[in-house]
C-alpha cells in the first residue's frame, strides 16, 4: 500500500503556501496542455476558494475535456442481479446486518426481462452491479448473466458492452471474467483512509484493505484492459479522498501504462438502515463536489468521470460543465425494479440507496441536448479493439475524439429513430444537423455516410 502514502498527501493538505492565488493560476494555466497534474499541482487546485479562480477552473476543466472527448456524454444503466451480500459496509443498505431489507436475487429469466426493459429504452450499455455473495453472485452466475444479457435482441435494439462491477477476484478468476466479454471492470476503494476503511468495513472479505486496494493490478494483469475506480464520497476528508484516488490512477498508470478507463465520484445519499448516511461524517458540500471533480478532470484529463443518479438533476447539469463524461440515466439500484415500469414502495425496500435523479432516458437526452452536450451510446472502440494501452494513447494525445464524436453521432441518430419521443426527436434532430456542420472534409463525408446507413434501417454502424 505504499502508493497511498497518508502522510505526503496530509502535509500537501496542511501546507498554508499551496494557497498562493498565483501558484494556483499557474497551474491552471498548465493544465490547458491536457497533459495532467502531479499530486501537488493538484492539492494546489483543491485549495481554491477565490470565486474568480474557481471559475477559471471550472472553464479550464470543460475545455480540456472537450480537448479529449469533444462535447459527448455517454449514457448507461446499472443493472443490480443481488441485493445479498456476505460484507457490513456501515452506509450500505445491503449489510448483512441490515435484517429488514427485503433480499432478492434475480433469476436468469428476471435478468433477460430486466435487460429487455432497458433495451427497450434505448440503452446500449450497462453496468452489472453484482455485489459479494460466494453463492448469489459467483462467477458461474455472473457468466450465465452476461451471455443473457448479450442474447437479448429486439428489433435490432441490443445492449453492446457490459460493464461489471462485483467483488475483488484472483487473477485466475480474473482470467475467467475477461472471457465473459466484459468492458470495464470496476470496483471501488470507498474510502483510501485506511483508518476509517477499517471502521467502515468492521468484517467480511471487504475488511481487507489491500486485497480490494490491489484488485486492479491483479485485473490488469489478468489481461482485463480497462479498468475503473472510485470512492465513497463522505466517508474522510473530501481532498484526502480525492488526493489518494489520484495517487491510485498515477501508480497503475506508472505500472502498466494504463490509467482508470473510469473514476467515480459518488456522494453518501441515504440508504435504508443505513449506520451514517442520514449524517456522513464528512459530508460534502456542492461547492467542494464541483470544484474537486474540475480538478480531477485537469489531473488525469484522458480518463472518464462517471456520474451516476445519486445526484439531483440540477446539480447533475451543473457538473456536466466541469468534465464530467458518462452519466448514468433512468437508474434504478435494486434488483428487479425496471420491470415494474413504475416506482414502488418494494422497490425502496430492496434498494442500495436513494436516488436524486428520477428522470426517464428520454428526458435526460433532450436535457442534455439543450445543454450543448452530445448523447453517446457509442461503443464502437470494444468492437475495434481500440482498449486498453490502445485507447489510452489515443486518449492522451487528443485523438480520440475525432473518432468518437462521429461515432456518437451515428448511435445517438440510431437512438432518435428507435425510441425517442416526438419531442425529443425534434430537439435531438436539429441537435445533429447542428453537430455535423461543425465537421468539414472527409470527417463530415464519412458521418454524413453513416446517417445514411442508419436512416436507411442499418444499426451499430461506427468506424
């Protein structure tokens, strides 16, 4: 565990000169490059507080991720299979000693119901949330559950990368995970103080601290190309939390050339017996949340940051501004609940925690398109084989955008035609026109081609 060294990241925190207006500028200034931040530059971020500056940042932060990713958000669903779970995570609802929460495992056929629900929505993505059970969520399971999903196919309408998040594996059993054809593997530290990891983990296999800590080096080495990390905002100081996550991205990056594909950044919300999320011991505020996920963006500019329903859509809109690049959208976090089509009172019996955003997709699309930011439900890179260091080369010089924005282009036209609704169809039309004439020569040639083979009934059509 050396990479999270407490003690550098607590004196760059009490350092009175990292407060220097000047200084901080500076490193604004640098960061535009796109090139990222060492730890200091970003400790000196995080000290901002002069509304001029934190504007600056604020600003900075979109440009460099439009610099990278272009002016697209991509879209996704989390898809719960259990809400059993063998850890006591003190702000989780799904503590094994939380005995009043309503436990349910989705079968095989509840998954494919589940999925087709989302498919029918439009969604292209999701994010398998298969919490720590060894009976409920093992890998025998998980498999049957990818391949499912995967087999689901309405009327050309499909989900196309799974993303995974479940417990910390061996690398043999990583091994077996990757041959799922998973995109993504996520898993998060929740806290990196190892004080209150260890108060917040009192038992279960989660009260091991660098086995969770090493999971995606043992991930990495498995041969899993992307990778994605996160922590539990709320639990410890919000700029030890952010500082030791980006000591995190910057060794797996020094190690295998390869930083977070993801980093997520959720808040404590309130969750059903929950032993601190009506009062987290270092809540953080609205203005800290902005300002530390700018500097995040500055710091590691080619990865993405995902923001999920936890938040309440006003402020989701105004995150979007600071680097966010993929959001979660018409989510729900127990299992079996997209089904019923409707919110219910079982429902909030059996969920992880509380949302903030209740809007459909649909609504969140148009939103984000009067907003100026471009719906993704691209995911033409793990057709292309363009993972891992692959990406990353392609993140970090800039270039990926010129493949993405198009891309996105063509998914999000195929989403227009499939399943928006005649309002938003109407905004989301003139969107594209209005995006494709941002284009000039063989670009606009090629994205004007691939409108055609949509429109003419084609699907899943990149390059």
């Amino acid at each position: 565990m050396e990479f999270i060294n407490e003690s550098e990241i607590n004196s760059l925190i009490n350092d009175d000169k990292l407060n220097d207006p000047v200084f901080q500028k500076e490193i604004i200034q640098k960061s535009k490059v796109a090139k990222g931040l060492s730890l200091k530059e970003s400790a000196v971020l995080l000290n901002i507080s002069d509304p001029e500056i934190t504007e600056e940042l604020y600003c900075t932060a979109r440009e460099v991720k439009e610099k990278i990713y272009g002016n697209r958000l991509v879209l996704f669903a989390p898809l719960y299979v259990t809400n059993l779970c063998i850890n006591n995570c003190l702000y989780c609802a799904f503590r094994k000693d939380n005995k009043e929460l309503k436990r349910k495992t989705l079968t095989i056929e509840e998954i494919r119901e589940e999925t087709e629900f989302l498919v029918k929505q439009g969604h292209k993505r999701i994010l398998l949330v298969c919490g720590e059970h060894p009976k409920k969520a093992n890998l025998e399971f998980i498999g049957e559950a990818i391949q499912t999903i995967y087999d689901v196919n309405i009327n050309g309408g499909n989900i196309r990368r799974i993303n995974i998040n479940s417990a910390p594996l061996t690398i043999e059993a990583f091994k077996k995970l990757k041959n799922f054809g998973i995109g993504t593997y996520q898993c998060f530290q929740e806290t990196y103080h190892y004080k209150t990891y260890m108060e917040m983990h009192p038992d279960g296999p989660k009260h091991d601290y660098a086995w969770r800590l090493y999971a995606m080096d043992r991930a990495l080495q498995a041969g899993i190309d992307d990778v994605g990390i996160g922590a539990l905002f709320g639990l410890t100081d919000y700029k030890f939390e952010t500082l030791a996550m980006l000591s995190h991205a910057f060794n797996l990056d020094h190690r295998f050339g390869i930083g977070p594909h993801t980093i997520s950044v959720p808040r404590i919300e309130p969750a059903f017996n929950s032993q601190l999320s009506h009062k987290p011991p270092f809540a953080v505020d609205d203005f800290s949340f902005k300002k530390f996920i700018a500097v995040i963006r500055l710091a590691v500019p080619y990865t993405g940051i995902i923001l999920s329903t936890r938040e309440r859509a006003d402020l989701r809109r105004e995150l979007f501004e600071v680097g966010i690049s993929q959001i979660s959208a018409g989510s729900r976090t127990s299992p079996g609940a997209y089904k019923e089509s409707q919110e219910t009172l079982e429902e909030h019996e059996m969920e992880q925690f509380q949302l903030g955003d209740h809007r459909t997709l649909d609504e969140v699309v148009k939103d984000c398109c009067g907003l100026g930011f471009l719906p993704s439900f691209c995911t033409a890179c793990y057709r292309s084989n363009r993972t891992g260091d692959r990406f990353m080369e392609l993140a970090k010089s800039g270039n990926i955008g010129k493949m993405c924005v198009p891309n996105a282009i063509s998914t999000f036209s195929e989403y227009t035609n499939d399943f928006a609704s005649v309002e938003t169809k109407i905004v989301a039309n003139e969107f594209i026109q209005n995006e494709i004439e941002k284009f000039n020569g063989i670009t606009r040639h090629k994205t004007e081609e691939m409108l055609k083979r949509v429109n003419n009934g084609e699907r899943d059509v990149f390059f």
